[in-house]
C-alpha cells in the first residue's frame, strides 16, 4: 500500500477536524436618558474560562466593539488587566440595565482589582477612553440584543 504524503494527510486531518466555533455576539446600546447614544458589536463571555480569558492579547479593539461579560445574576464582580495590552473602560451594570459603576482607561497589565460597589450582572468592556467620548456616566443605561443564532448545515 503506497504511502500519503505528509502533506495530503496533514489536509485531511484539518478537513475532519472540528472548525473553531465562534464566540456568540450580542449588540449592545447605550443610552443617555432614553435616548441612543452608541452601539457596539461584542463578544459574549459566559462561562468562567471565557471570563477568565477576556480580552488578553488582544492588540486592538475597533471603536464600536468590545466584551459583554455575563453573569446570569447579580454578582460582586472583580476584573483585572493581567495580559490585556490595550486600555479598556470598564462599565458595570446591574439586572436591570443600568450603569452603577464606571472604571475609564484601565491599564494594560495591571493586576489590581477593579469592581463596582454594588452587585452587577454584566460588565461591558469597551476600548479606553470611549466612556468618556460618548459622555457616559452612571445611571445610563445599557440593552443587548441578541442576534439570532446562524443556522447550521448539515
């Protein structure tokens, strides 16, 4: 029986192989008052591990995107900037949608804690210095949608 060459079973293994699955995306809008503001496309971290991992090594971040940190329930929520190499804001909102706390231009690799006063269900991370552009303050409100799920091919 001839032999397949490496390359030809090296493409038939990453043909089997599982495709990396996405992360789920929600869009977030944030508002002054009831009225829209801005909206950003992000990530949607769950699980502990996604939590965990968060937006390290990342090198960028465009304007309107970033990370939805959800908790399933309110939650004394601590972050920190081990390995994350750009600035981020940091806003904590509580079950209902509402800002409770805002923590702007968090630096890149620092290891101190950073959370809210109060219980908060998710904590939205957002490029640096944004927070400030759009304004925002405590007591704005966030809604998320999520879009739904792309349908899978059998």
């Amino acid at each position: 029986m001839p032999r397949l060459p490496i390359f030809a079973l090296f493409a038939l293994l990453l043909a089997v192989a599982p495709a990396r699955a996405e992360p789920p995306t929600a869009v977030v809008m944030l508002e002054h008052a009831a009225s829209p503001v801005a909206t950003f496309t992000v990530e949607i971290a769950t699980s502990p591990e996604e939590r965990a991992q968060g937006l390290m090594n990342r090198e960028a971040l465009a304007p309107d995107t970033g990370m939805l940190f959800d908790y399933g329930e309110p939650t004394a929520a601590r972050m920190w900037m081990k390995n994350t190499l750009i600035p981020l804001d940091m806003l904590f909102v509580d079950a209902e949608g509402v800002i409770r706390h805002i923590h702007s231009e968090a630096k890149p690799h620092d290891e101190t804690p950073i959370a809210a006063p109060v219980p908060v269900r998710w904590v939205l991370e957002i490029p640096g210095g944004r927070a400030k552009a759009l304004k925002l303050r405590e007591g704005d409100r966030m809604k998320v949608t999520t879009p739904p799920a792309k349908p899978t091919i059998p």
